[in-house]
C-alpha cells in the first residue's frame, strides 16, 4: 500500500503552450510499474482553456467542482457541472475548460501507450471558445 499525502502534491502552473488562461495542474498519481494509468487534478479559471489535443487510450474527466464547457471536433460545446463524468474516445479531437463566468475542477485520467500520454495541438481561439 501506498498513501501520499496532499501535502506531498505539487501544484504547478499549467504550461501555456497547451493552455489559455490560469490553471493549475496537481498529479494525483503517475504510471506506476505495473499499471498505464495517472491523474491530475487541474483547475481553470474562469474562461480558461485547454488547447485541441487527442489521447492514444482516451481520456476519463471527473468534474469535481464549478462549471465547464467541453468540446469533441465538428460538434458543440457542452457544458459539464460536479459529478459528471466525461469518456473522450482514442484519439478523439478535443478540448475543456472553465466556462467563461465561473471556475471548473476536474480528475483528468488518462493512460500510456506507447510511451505517449496526449498529443497537444493548436490553441482554441477565442472566436472558437466564445461561439
């Protein structure tokens, strides 16, 4: 067994390569020997964003607090509130984020393949975000 402590999770600024706005990310847990899976609790102010981007294993959000909006390619933004848990396929084109007026939370788990967790894409643009 093994238990680490909240004291123990380092909170870092979200890079703003793959981000818009302020956000956090803590890792809750990473790949450990025998399994492909990690987490990371990440935080978006309000009208903060992630960029397009795709998982090889998929991607598993657990929205934890505030109100988010989420986005597959060629469809609309849906908006996500606590207890709502969203399944973006392999592979799948997409991005969340805060909604413009309030903050979001959200467990993002995702799994390993191949050595490969995400594929970051272009930036959501403000026109694309506000539609």
């Amino acid at each position: 067994m093994k238990i680490t402590r909240n004291q123990e999770i380092h909170s870092a600024p979200g890079p703003e390569a793959y981000f818009t706005g302020a956000v956090r990310v803590e890792m809750q847990f990473s790949q450990q020997p025998r399994t492909k899976a990690a987490a990371a609790m990440v935080t978006f102010e309000a009208g903060a964003r992630t960029a397009w981007h795709t998982h090889p294993a998929g991607q598993t959000l657990i929205i934890t607090s505030g109100m988010g909006w989420i986005q597959k390619e060629g469809e609309a933004i849906v908006e996500v509130f606590p207890g709502d848990v969203i399944y973006f396929e392999p592979e799948e084109k997409h991005w969340h984020g805060a909604s413009p007026q309030k903050a979001m939370s959200h467990l993002a788990i995702q799994e390993e393949v191949d050595g490969k967790v995400v594929d970051w894409m272009e930036k959501v643009a403000d026109d694309q975000y506000k539609k």
